[in-house]
C-alpha cells in the first residue's frame, strides 16, 4: 500500500461482480410508436415468422420434415433450425444496432465472461435436477400431462453422427440463440412492454409452448426452465450462465437419449 493511499480515505470502487447493472426501466410515458415498434420487434423475433419463411423456402428446396418412414428428417430439422438461428440473431444485432443499442451491454453485461460461463456449468446439477423433480410430480399428480408416448425428436438420434449433428443444433439453436432472444425480448418488454415480470412470464409461456410436439408435460417443464433462466439473465445481465447452463442440459438430454 502506497502513502498516498494510507493518508487518503478508502473509497470502494465499484465491484461489477458484486452489483447488478440495472437497465433503463420501462417508461409509463413510452410513447406509443415506441410500443408498437418494440412489439414489432418482438413479434419478428419469436421465430413464427422466420420459420414460417424458412419452411416455405425449403419446400421450394425440395426438403422434406418427415422420411419415408414417418420419421423426422434430420437434414430438414438441423437446417430449419440453423439458418433460422442465424436469422434471428441477424434481426436482433440489426434491431439493437438500429436504436443506437449496444449488444455486448444487452448479452454480457459487465461480467466477467469465464466467471459467468463457470456459473452456467455450476447450474446444470440444478437444472437437471429440477427438470427429474417436475417428471416425478407431474407422473404423480397429472399424469394426462404426458400426451405424447414417443417424443419425435428422440428418433432423430440414431447414430454418433446424429447425436454430433443433434448436439451441434442444440447449443447453437438452444444455448446461444434462444438465450440471445430471451434477452432481447425482456429488454423490449422491460422498456416498452410492462416490465420485466410480464416479459419473462409471456416469453416463458411462449418458450415452453415451442416444446409441445414434445408433450404437454414437456411445454409445462419448459415454462418452467424458461423461468429459470430468465430469472438468471435479469439477475446477472449476462446471457452467459443461463446459455452454458442451457447447453450443459440439452447435450446431457442427447447422450441420456443416444445412451438408452
């Protein structure tokens, strides 16, 4: 410690690994252009309809979602869900870039990335042990939630190749892409559309929704992760720990199913 800071009064600085940034809040005097701008936004980034557009396009292509079989094409979900990824996240750094909004304070926030990634992994044990808890409760007290005997995207993993391709497609589409718009999404409800809460509930509904090819009790379970990780988006400012977390789970539900 030098002199000067022995003869001066310690003054804390700020820790940005203590402290939650603390974005703008919603305006009760947004106008409304402003609202419907960023329902627009919204709206554009739910995925309807860029998948809407993507399936007409690959229609045109010649790709096919089912096999002969009856199965799921796994050259038709894998592209689906890529090129849409790359869509999505095109319109949201597009959308920010337009309002002058800047991407790294939005996704990362001011911590640190490895710290917030070490966090991500940490979780994972919960979340795979939320999701086991909310199975066993829902096979106990509403068993008519579990509609869905085979879920079809299990039969898309039947070889390495296929769990490579199928985990590649969920830590992009999954980790990265649906974190990057859960973020976006509670930023715009956040300043224009009701506030955080009534983001991350719409949004976790919406979320959990997407998943009911899979099952009721699949979209129920999902709603609830979509909670979870929104929560933990809004508590640290960053996407990190909520998309490493994401992404732990979904190759861990691959390799549980490519096991079996």
């Amino acid at each position: 410690m030098t002199n000067d800071e022995l003869a001066s009064p310690a003054v804390p600085s700020p820790d940005p690994l203590a402290t939650v940034p603390q974005p703008a809040a919603a305006s009760p005097r947004a106008s409304w252009p402003a609202r419907v701008a960023a329902f627009a936004e919204v709206v554009a980034c739910s995925d309807a309809p860029t998948q809407l557009l993507l399936i007409q396009m690959l229609g045109w292509l010649g790709l096919r979602p089912l096999l002969s079989d009856g199965r799921l094409s796994m050259a038709y979900v894998a592209t689906l869900s890529l090129v849409d990824s790359a869509a999505l996240i095109f319109l949201m750094l597009w959308f920010l870039r337009r309002h002058r909004e800047a991407p790294g304070q939005i996704f990362l926030g001011t911590r640190p990335v490895a710290r917030e990634a070490r966090l991500g992994v940490l979780l994972t044990p919960a979340i795979v042990s939320f999701v086991l808890v909310a199975f066993v409760l829902i096979q106990q007290f509403a068993p008519w939630l579990h509609n869905v005997t085979d879920n079809p995207l299990e039969s898309l993993v039947q070889t390495p190749r296929d769990a490579l391709t199928f985990g590649i497609v969920a830590i992009v589409a999954g980790g990265i892409r649906e974190e990057m718009q859960r973020a976006f999404i509670l930023r715009r409800f956040e300043r224009h559309l009701g506030g955080r809460t009534v983001g991350l509930v719409v949004f976790s509904a919406v979320f959990g929704a997407g998943h009911l090819l899979q099952g009721w009790d699949a979209a129920v379970i999902t709603t609830g992760l979509g909670l979870v990780w929104g929560v933990v988006y809004l508590t640290r400012g960053s996407i990190v720990a909520p998309m490493v977390s994401h992404a732990c789970f979904n190759t861990i539900e691959i390799l549980r199913h490519f096991a079996q």
